[in-house]
C-alpha cells in the first residue's frame, strides 16, 4: 500500500536537521551542512559549495521511500519547528494529489471530490 507524506501543520512541509541527514544518509547521498543561523542549515550535495549544488529537502517526492523510512524511524523528531508531518497510506492506483493551504496540506483523492458535469 503506497504511504504519502503531508504536513498537517501551518507552516511548511519541512525536515529537521536531524532527519535530513538521516534522509541522506540512506539515500546515500553525500551531503555537508552548514549552519547559517540559529535554526537553518544549508546543505551542500558531495560538499561542493561554489557551484550551486544545494540539496532542498522540500523537493523530494512525498512517496520517497527513504522519505518514508525517515519519517517512520524518527517520529515527530523528523519535524522541523513549523510541520507536523504525517504518512497516508491510499490503495496502489488511486489517484490522488496533495492540497495545500497555508502549508498545511491534505491528501484529496479522487472519491473525495464531488463532481459536476457540464
């Protein structure tokens, strides 16, 4: 059954420091943080700083397995300060797409919408 993750927070969908490097370890995925302030890291792919290659945690696909694990593994320590991130399982084949509000998101499937015939 395919397990999606979502925010059920306002704020964004957002790691902790501790669950992406988690993350990247087990995507095998070398990364270097580095502490900009009090709270954020930027995260640098191979350690490579001046051209660019950035590692955003907010681009990985929500059915990322190893996304999955990291959540799964870590609970509510995969939550940065502003997310409160949850896993839905849907059935293999449903078609479904992630609604978002605010940051907080919710899982809308296709027999969740009402619809209207023109």
């Amino acid at each position: 059954m395919p397990k999606i993750a979502y925010n059920t927070n306002h704020g964004k969908f957002s790691l902790s420091h501790e669950a992406i490097m988690f993350y990247a370890k087990l995507a095998n995925i070398n990364i270097v943080p580095i502490k900009n302030s009090e709270y954020s890291y930027d995260y640098y792919v191979n350690g490579i700083i001046d051209d660019g290659h950035y590692f955003y945690h907010y681009n990985i696909e929500r059915t990322d397995p190893f996304l999955i694990e990291t959540i799964e593994q870590l609970g509510d320590k995969a939550n940065c300060f502003n997310s409160k991130i949850k896993i839905k399982y849907l059935p293999e084949g449903t078609k479904y797409f992630i609604n978002g509000y605010g940051g907080y998101e919710t899982i809308v499937t296709e027999d969740d919408i009402i619809w209207k015939i023109a």
